[in-house]
C-alpha cells in the first residue's frame, strides 16, 4: 500500500503545481521523528516528494481548507476526512471548485506516539464504515463497496449503566479535563469565530478550570456537534488526557441515526437534521 | 434543590401560549406548586439548549419547557425546530446521567390554564419522589 498511495500521490500534486491548477496541496510527510505522519503543505512542484502516505496518517486535513479559503487547493482525504468535506460543502464553508479532492481508500490508521508505531488501529477504524471516500476527484486504491452495519456497542454498554453511576462517571471526565480546547481545534466540524465557550456577555462557561465549568464545555461540544459529527475522532485523539469523547459524539450519531435516519456528511445536499423539521413527527416527546 | 429538600424546576414558557397558560391558570385560581421559576422566552424555539445545560450545570433538579402545540407556532416552525433540538439534547443528558425525566417538553396552549397547573404538579411530585440529583 504504502510506496504506491505515496506515489500515486506525489505524480498527481506535481502535476497539480505544474500546472498551475491548485496554489498549495495539502498532504502529509514523515515528520522529523522518521516514523509518523505530519500535516505537509506543499507549494511548489519540486517538493512534491515530501509527501508520503502511510498508517500513521492520521490527521483530517480537511480542517486547514478553512483557511485557504477562496484559494484553490489540493487535499489528500480518507474516508472519514472525505465526509468532513461534505459536512464543510454543505455549511457554505469552503467552495467545491477551489478544491481538488484526492481521495484514498483507507488502510486504516494505527495508534502512534513520538518515534514509535503499533500495529495496533486505532478505535475509530474499527467502527469505521467509510474506507472509501464520499468525494473524490482523484481517487488511490480499490474502492471498497461492502461495508459491514454500524455498531455501537460501547455506547449500549455505558447506557447499561445506572444514571448515578453514569453521571459519576463524565464527572470525573470533567474533572480531568484541563479545557485546552485542542478538541475543538483539530475538529472540522467546529470553526465558529465566536465559540460560546469563549463569549464574556452571556458568559455562558465560566473561565475557571473546574469540574462545573468543564462539563458545561464537554456538553455543549459534544452537543454542538449532533448530527455533524464525521467520526474522524481526531478530538479523541488529541485530548491530552484522554477524556473519551467518542463515547458523546457515537451517542450522538446513534441517536441522529435512529430519530432523523440522517448520517453525517455522505452528501453535500442533505440539509442537516437540526436545520430542518417534518411536521408530522412526535420525536418521543408530549406524547 | 432548595433547603427544604423540594426540587428546582426551571420553566422556559413561550410568549404566546404556555407563558399565557400559565397566567390563565393564576387567573383561574388554580393552584401548582412553587418549585416551578418561569423564564418567558418569545418562543419554545428560542430555547437554546445552552440555556437548558446552564439550569443543570448551576444545579437545577428539572427543566420544563412548554410551548405551542406543533401547528400553532406564532412564528409557524419555532416548536418544529426546538422538537428536534430537545430530543437530541434529551438523550445526550441522559446518557451523560441526568435522567430523560428530568428534561420535560410539553405543548400547553394559553387556554390550557388547568393543564399547566396539571403539568407543573405531576412534574414536580415526580421529580420528588426521583429525589435530586446526586452528582453534579
């Protein structure tokens, strides 16, 4: 996999900058440890060979589109990164002519750290069910067409737990939570210029770094993202203290899926489920 | 929860409907129990689910939110909207461990004074005998 995806992708960014079609191609290298994957911005054609694709690319490039905004550009997307394009299309937040899509059909990414990989993949690959991008205009490797159904057995395993013990339990999540806001930043998902966390009038989360505070923060972004939410789980993985905030956003997209039948990001059309209504539906509510 | 251990509930009621309901149940003499602070908002749709967090995280035992019934909107879709918003949020507050009894949505008119004063009552026995809440 490795060389070839690396190669497909290094003919056709320099052809790219050659002529003249993108400014700047968004991809990833090897970062300076030699063993994992770095975000790379390549913006003239003899550089091209910095680039590189492995199962350490882990990063959802898609969020740096938000600042190439107007500019055309080229990004290299998996398939979880393929449907934040859509989610980002569909939000007016980026333009689709600016943007030339080069998709891979992920291997699949493994957990790494500072000069060291595992085998191991990472969570969001193993309930992963978009391998294939949802958007391509230059599609690496074999499309994959059979997908197995979605799970969420670790969200039916905390609801089996009691509403004490639950509560309890995002708690101490909050308590450990130093609200660096690194979530929000690797989200793509989450690029408001005016975050609710950070308005002085209404204050709606108070500056200090305390448990109410924090839980405030967790759920609202967890929150803010119902029915948005790609499942890069690239917030999980940057948490410093590793709060598991998939669990949040998984419970989000079972509940968008059984109450909307709605999946995040699969088009640039569907308007999201909390943008719109059907009269006739009763939602579990004043029955 | 208040000193003599009876819950809290906030109350956002719309404008044009349950905050009138609410009067009309004053006006009618009927009666419900304090526990309730009534918060008028313009419409159930302005109730952004940031303000139904910030009641539980500044300890709130309960939220009601009561607005138009689906179709009366004065603003045509407001009620649609917050339907929506109100299910996802209601099912994310009890997964993280306030209990889906907690968050109440009801569609009382401005002519349902009796309903309001029903609602206000079972809610707040309700949510008595669910004690507070224990953590957070």
């Amino acid at each position: 996999m490795g060389e070839d995806f690396t190669q497909q992708i290094r003919d056709k960014a320099k052809e790219l900058l050659e002529n003249g079609a993108v400014e700047c191609v968004i991809g990833y290298e090897t970062g300076s440890d030699g063993v994992s994957a770095r975000p790379a911005f390549i913006y003239d054609a003899a550089e091209v060979d910095r680039l590189a694709f492995d199962n350490t690319c882990t990063h959802n490039l898609v969020k740096y589109l938000l600042d190439k905004k107007g500019k055309s550009t080229a990004v290299v997307v998996k398939g979880c990164d393929s449907r934040a394009l859509n989610l980002l299309l569909s939000e007016r937040q980026i333009q689709r002519d600016k943007v030339y899509v080069i998709g891979v059909v992920c291997p699949g990414v493994v957990e790494w750290g500072w000069n060291k990989r595992s085998e191991q993949l990472q969570k969001r690959c193993n309930w992963c069910r978009q391998h294939t991008p949802v958007v391509s205009d230059f599609a690496v490797g074999e499309p994959i067409t059979e997908e197995p159904p979605a799970e969420f057995a670790d969200v039916a395993e905390m609801a089996t737990k009691t509403a004490e013990d639950r509560a309890t339990f995002w708690r101490d999540q909050a308590e450990r939570c130093i609200r660096c806001y690194a979530c929000r930043q690797a989200c793509p998902g989450c690029y408001c210029i005016d975050c609710f966390v950070e308005l002085l009038d209404p204050e709606w989360v108070g500056i200090r770094i305390a448990p109410d505070e924090n839980w405030m923060w967790n759920t609202i972004r967890a929150y803010h993202l119902g029915g948005r939410c790609i499942s890069c789980n690239e917030c999980e993985r940057v948490c410093p203290v590793n709060i598991p905030l998939s669990l949040l956003n998984r419970k989000l997209e079972q509940e968008v899926l059984d109450l909307f039948d709605y999946k995040a990001g699969m088009s640039e059309d569907a308007p999201a489920p909390l943008i719109t209504f059907k009269k006739d539906e009763n939602l579990g509510i004043a029955e | 929860m208040s000193e003599d251990n009876s819950p809290l509930v906030i109350g956002f009621l719309c404008n044009w409907c349950s905050y009138a309901g609410a009067d009309m149940a004053g006006t009618s003499r009927q009666a419900y129990p304090p526990n309730i602070r009534i918060m008028r908002v313009p419409c159930s749709g302005r109730v952004d689910p940031l303000l139904i967090v910030k009641c539980f995280e500044e300890g709130a035992d309960a939220v009601l939110v009561a607005g138009c019934h689906p179709g009366d909107c004065h603003y045509t879709e407001g009620n649609y909207h917050g339907r929506r918003r109100f299910a996802l949020l209601r099912d994310l507050l009890d997964f993280m461990g306030i209990e889906k009894e907690r968050f109440r949505i009801e569609w009382i008119s401005a002519s349902e004074g009796k309903r309001f004063a029903k609602v206000v009552s079972e809610f707040t026995d309700e949510m008595t005998k669910l004690g507070p809440r224990k953590v957070g």
